[in-house]
C-alpha cells in the first residue's frame, strides 16, 4: 500500500484522488494469488472519480437492486449492526467485488427437522455447493454474494411458511458466516433473519412474519465493458498494423474464453469493442486484464463498465476528459452512487513509485544531488545548465 508521498505525488501528475497503489488483500488461491500479484507487480492505483455517498438507505437501495425487489417480500425490518465507513476501502473492493468471496452462507433451524434436506435441494437446484450439514445447521457455497442473500431469504420464507425460525448469515468463509450468525442472534435475537456486509459495514434483513416468495431467481443485470485503444494510429505507426490485430484478439480470446463475456461489433483490424458479462465482477476483472495486457504489449486502453452500452461507453470516455499529464489506462466502474477507476501506471510511473515508496535514500541522495548542482552552476553562472543536473540524476535513479 502507499504512503503519503506517493498519493500526493501520483495526484499531482494525474490531478485525480489515489485511493490505494496495488493490493493489500491476502489470497487463498492460484486465482487470487495470480491477480494479488498483477496488483502489486503493476502498482495498480486505484482512482476515487466522484465520491461515493455511503449511508444506510444507500446501502439498502444497492441491495434491493442487486438481490432484485421481487426476490425479498415486501414486510422486513433492516439493521445496521455496523455502518460502513462514508469511503471505498481497496480490500472490500477486491475481496467482495473483484474476486467474488463473500458467497458462503450458514443456516440453522432451532430444532432437527427435515426441513433441512429440504433446504439441501434447493441450494443445489440453485447451483450452489453444500460444504458442510447436520440436522439443525449447513454451510453452503453459492455463485455469488447477492445469490447467497437471495436464497437465504428463500429459505427462510419457506421456514416460516411451517412455523420454523431460520436464521441465516453471508461471509466469505464458511466460519466467517456462522460468526457473524452469532453476532446477528446477540444484536437483533432470535428472529428469522439474514445477516450480511456490504462496503464494509454489516446489515440484516429481519423479517417478523410469514411470507412466500412466488418464485425466487437471479437478477438479469446488463454488465457491459466498453473497451479503446488509446491513440491507436501512434501504437500501429510504431508497431505496425498486424500487432494491433494480435493485441486486440488475444484481448477478445482471453474475455470470451475466461471471463464468460459475450463480444458484440467486433471488426477484426478495429481498435474497440463491446462485450457482455454475466456479472459485474467478471467485466471488471476483464478490464483489468485487458489493461495489464496492453501494457505489456506497450499500449494503453480507456475501459468503461455500466449497465448499458451507452453507460460503459461514457464512462470509458471520461478519460479524455481527466487533466492528466498523459492518457491514462483506465477502467471506469460504479460503486454505490460513486465513479471509480483502476489505473495501470507507465513504466516510468512505476519506477518513481518504487523510488518513493522502497528506496527513499537513493530519492534523498537524488534531490541532494540536484540541489547542490544547481546552486553551484549558479554560482559559476552557468545556471542554464542546472537542468543537466535533473537528467543525471534521473539517468542515475532508473539505471542503478
């Protein structure tokens, strides 16, 4: 993570709002170890657009968007049993939005039943995994954070529908999940609820009543990523026409093969492209796999994320607008009511970065060095030539 320097020096060359460089979230897989990594190697920043405004009507709006208003019935008090923090932290961002882990959810019923095989059957026609069970509890593994709340919600209409208490709990863990069941049942009781964090804070539906969902299914929200080419004539000027048509398609390759993501007005020899994903986690992942990898074939790509074409189309175009000292690698995504953006810095970026953040007594050395030249060329009145100086100096800081 970065320190003060860093930030101020990355906002001044870029006039926008560091939130964090690289990752500070530990990975449990080959999967997140390989992103964690990209994170880190890149000193990918993560940019703050517009603020989000994080209160608890927001947080239940998302919700009800996310899960879908006609999956959670229409009577159900909501808890704040923490309150998230009025800013986006990196790790939530990775951890539950990147990399998809808060999908792990606990139930228990007061009593052995066979209500429980019951509940077994429906999370798998969910496609969801059962981890563990016994006749009053089960953990279960589903395809994603809003999944999990939705069926636990299922499931408990279900239990009331037969005079049964379910109470139920969303982590990214099995264990996480049963603590934070634990917790629900100290602050709220023993009421039939779900329980459940969102940017940080950690909420609950609780609901005093019976009700029966009529069907309960996932959510068919549009998750477009719009990508381009920055500068695309100066990129086939240097490199030739025949590398934009590979870089492009092994963009194309890697979204349609490993991020489940539907192209659309794909030309081959063009410089952009649409594609849609089945969820948002994967169009932002994407993205970032496609600015990683024009990176490293020495080009830079503006990205956008929205629930529309249109909507991912200007959002990739806010880069062009952002009072940068050069074009940025962006990918420009939504979180609650606020616009974020991950940037993949240049080479250069990169290297002063290190500088600051790793070697500050070669940093301390290179600014002492260029002051006392300065001051002696001026004294020679040569003081034209200072900017000799700040060349060797740079020479010296990117070679040695």
């Amino acid at each position: 993570m970065a320190n003060g320097l860093t930030k101020s020096f990355i906002k001044l060359t870029t006039n926008l709002n560091p939130i964090a460089v690289g990752t500070k979230f530990f990975p449990t897989n080959s999967l997140e170890t390989e992103y964690v990594e990209l994170f880190n190697y890149t000193q990918t920043i993560l940019f703050e657009l517009e603020k989000a405004e994080i209160t608890s009507e927001t947080i239940l709006q998302n919700l009800i968007r996310d899960v879908g208003a006609e999956n959670i019935p229409a009577e159900y008090t909501f808890h704040e049993l923490s309150p998230a923090e009025n800013k986006i932290e990196e790790y939530a961002l990775v951890s539950n939005i990147i990399m998809g882990s808060d999908r792990y959810f606990y139930i228990e019923i007061p009593h052995p039943s066979n209500m429980i095989n019951i509940f077994v059957k429906i999370i798998e026609n969910e496609a969801g995994e059962i981890v563990e069970k016994t006749d009053t509890e089960l953990v279960a593994k589903m395809l994603s954070k809003n999944d999990a709340i939705r069926v636990a919600i299922e499931l408990i209409g279900i239990g009331l529908s037969e005079g049964i208490q379910v109470i139920s709990a969303v982590g990214m863990t099995g264990a996480a999940a049963i603590e934070r069941a634990i917790h629900y049942t100290q602050d709220v009781g023993l009421f039939p609820g779900v329980a459940f964090t969102k940017l940080g804070g950690e909420y609950a539906l609780v609901f005093d009543s019976p009700f029966l969902l009529r069907e309960s299914h996932p959510v068919d929200l549009e998750n477009y990523l719009f990508i381009d080419l920055i500068d695309s004539t100066k990129f086939i000027n240097k490199h030739g026409r025949n590398q934009l048509v590979e870089l492009m398609n092994g963009i194309k390759n890697f979204i349609e093969s490993e991020c489940e993501g539907e192209l659309e007005g794909y030309r081959e020899g063009g410089d952009d492209f649409i594609a849609r994903f089945p969820s948002k986690d994967l169009a932002i992942r994407a993205g970032l796999d496609a600015a990683w990898f024009a990176l490293d074939n020495g080009a830079k790509i503006r990205a956008g994320i929205g629930r529309s074409r249109r909507e991912a189309g200007e959002r990739a175009q806010l880069v062009d607008d952002l009072k940068s000292t050069s074009p940025l690698s962006l990918v420009v995504f939504e979180i609650a009511n606020g616009l974020y953006a991950y940037n993949i810095p240049s080479e250069f970026t990169r290297t002063l970065i290190n500088l600051v953040e790793n070697e500050k007594p070669k940093l301390i050395g290179v600014f002492a060095f260029v002051f006392i030249f300065v001051y002696l060329m001026h004294i020679l009145g040569l003081g034209v030539f200072g900017f000799v100086g700040v060349i060797l100096a740079l020479v010296y800081a990117f070679v040695v």
